[in-house]
C-alpha cells in the first residue's frame, strides 16, 4: 500500500467543532483556542462563521473573534460565508479563505438552507466572484456526500454533480463530507472516484464524522485514493444543527496519531494537541471526545504524578458533572483543574484536604 509521505490537515475545531455547542462559548476561549492552535503547528485552522446569529447564535461572536486573534504568518484563516453579507464581514475581518457549502442531498439542503442545490449554487455564485476579486482563496464543501439523515444513502453521481458544480464556481479546494459519520471504506471510494472525474485530487478533502465509529477507517480508505488534506476538530467536538443525530469531526489527536503511526508527516505536535484537547473540554465541562487524547493525556498524568511532590487526585483524565460543575472522580472544580499544574505543592494540598476521600 502506497501512502503519502505528507498530509495537510484543516482543524475545523473552532467552527465546525463549537458551533454546535448549546451553552455559550465564550469569544476569549474561542480566540485562546486558535492561537493555541496555530502556536502548535496547524497551518489551516477554520476559525469563524459569517451567518445569521438567529440561526447559529454560538458563531454570532465571528468579527470579534477574527479581531481578537494573534496572526500567524503562514496559518490560513477560514471563515463559512452563505451569502455576501457574510462575504462582507469576513472580508472586513481580514480572513484568508472562504468557505462556502452544497449538499449531495435534496432533502438536506431544502432543511439547512431552504433550496434546491442548484438554487443554492446560483446563491454562491455571486459571492464566489466577489471572494475571487477581494484575492480569498474559496473552499466549497460537499455536505451529506456519504449519507443523508433524510433519504439515506447518496449516489456517487449526486456527489460528482456538486462537485462539478462547486469547481465551476471558481473553488480551490473542495471538500468531501460524511455530515452525519454513517459511511464505511466501500462507500468512500466511489465517491471519491466520482469527485476525482470534476476536480484534481491534490485539493479535494476528506471531511468525517465519527457517528459510527468509521472515520479512521474512512480516513484510510480516503489515503488509498490518494486524499492527502484531512478535516479533523480538536477534542472530537462537533455535529452538526441540521442533521440528527450526528456527533463531532473525527478527533485531531486521534488523526495525528494514526499518522505518526504510519509515518506521515503533519507539522503538527501531538503533544500539543492533546493539551489543547484537554483545556478547551475542561472550559467546556466535559471530557474530550478522543480515545488517542485521553489515553495519551492520561498517561501523561500518571508520568508527571511520579515527578511532583503532590500527585492529581483523579487516576484518570478528570470528567465534569453537569450538575455539580465538580470532576466526578477527584471533586476538583474546573478551575481547580486547570490551575493544577502551576499550583505550588503546598497549594495542592490545601485543595486535597478539601476533597472526599
């Protein structure tokens, strides 16, 4: 099996990842979240969304996030757009690229944006030329191309038709998404065969969701096709509004080190990318969605336990509860949590003896 010798990957994290989130996200983690990001080698980092708050009210904050962040020379910037009003923000955010999307389904695009896919197409058409003529690079994404929550499976041909329709639009890269993570490897190379027959295969994407439980699977089969740009979100966070059911991106620590595993270049820092995991579902109350993350975070622990005056009193990667707002195995609070590497041993203690046994 040839594979390549180096890979692109596009950490969708801070959109893709937080807009489904239902409580509010603040916009300072958000901005702490990209240049944490870009500080750990992600060169592509979807950061934004330019649509109506009424709709995704978690992405109303997109022009104070854009504001607040550090640039870093050679990371590209992308923002989701649906029409030129949100072209207009984004391009007064300084963004890089634009992102804009159809679906392979009929029925997913009359439920997410209330037309056909050609009526969305001719929507995107204007805004397509007015990225072009403002020098953004334009990104357009295949929702549902392996499966819809409304009618099911997908034909290679409907993706093919988007694709060519996305490409005729002037996109440059282009990609290919399982929305809802119900597709296995046998349903990943036809699609991509079809989508290969519109556009070169050096800039179309993989774009999976974990659902089921197959996106590293899918990421695999993408590879034997020759796909070498990857969406992944930090922490496994994710869904999407309009598709039931549907759970977060392939986690990017899970992705990493499956590549590293396989010998293929990221630029990225694993090590880094389990932290930011670890601090972005601590902000969030939760644990993160990553077997890779968890286990390597988890053993990190273990090691630094061995190393320090003070152990963590939690074995394990720490889970919030809900209810309480307090770690379920230690009954550390969040902040407690997040603070615990920089406490003084004596500081640690303090917080021990106020903890059940």
């Amino acid at each position: 099996m040839t594979l390549p010798k180096h890979v692109r990957i596009v950490e969708v994290g801070p959109r893709d990842g937080l807009q489904n989130e239902s409580e509010p996200v603040s916009t300072a983690i958000k901005i702490e979240l990209i240049d944490r990001l870009a500080a750990a080698g992600f060169v592509e980092i979807e950061a934004a969304s330019f649509v109506s708050p009424r709709w995704v009210p978690q992405m109303a904050d997109g022009s104070a996030v854009m504001a607040g962040i550090s640039r870093i020379a050679g990371v590209r910037y992308s923002v989701l757009v649906p029409n030129l009003r949100g072209l207009e923000g984004a391009i007064a955010a300084g963004v890089d690229e634009v992102v804009v999307f159809g679906a392979a389904s009929e029925s997913f695009s009359q439920r997410n944006i209330n037309c056909s896919i050609a009526e969305s197409m001719e929507r995107f058409r204007p805004v397509a030329v007015a990225a072009k003529a403002a020098g953004l690079s334009l990104r357009g994404s295949v929702s549902c191309a392996l499966g819809c929550p409304f009618e099911g499976a997908v034909a290679p041909s409907a993706v093919a038709d988007v694709v060519a329709r996305l490409a005729d639009l002037g996109c440059d890269y282009i990609d290919i998404a399982d929305t809802i993570g119900v597709a296995t490897p046998n349903q990943v190379f036809p699609a991509f065969e079809a989508a290969i027959r519109q556009f070169p295969l050096e800039r179309l994407s993989g774009h999976f969701h974990d659902t089921h439980g197959q996106a590293i699977a899918n990421v695999m089969a993408a590879l034997q096709c020759g796909v070498t740009i990857f969406h992944s979100s930090i922490a496994g966070l994710g869904g999407c509004p309009y598709a039931p059911g549907a759970t977060g991106n392939v986690a990017t620590e899970d992705l990493l080190y499956l590549f590293q595993g396989l010998g293929i270049s990221t630029g990225v820092d694993l090590d880094a990318a389990v932290a930011i995991g670890q601090w972005i579902s601590e902000r969030l109350g939760r644990r993160a969605t990553t077997r890779a993350g968890n286990a390597l975070a988890s053993k990190r622990a273990r090691l630094a336990a061995t190393r320090t005056g003070v152990p963590s009193p939690c074995n394990s990667v720490c889970t919030i509860d809900p209810q309480t707002g307090l770690c379920a195995g230690c009954g550390r609070t969040l902040d407690q949590i997040a603070r615990w590497s920089v406490m003084s041993d004596d500081e640690k203690r303090a917080v021990c003896a106020t903890l059940p046994t």
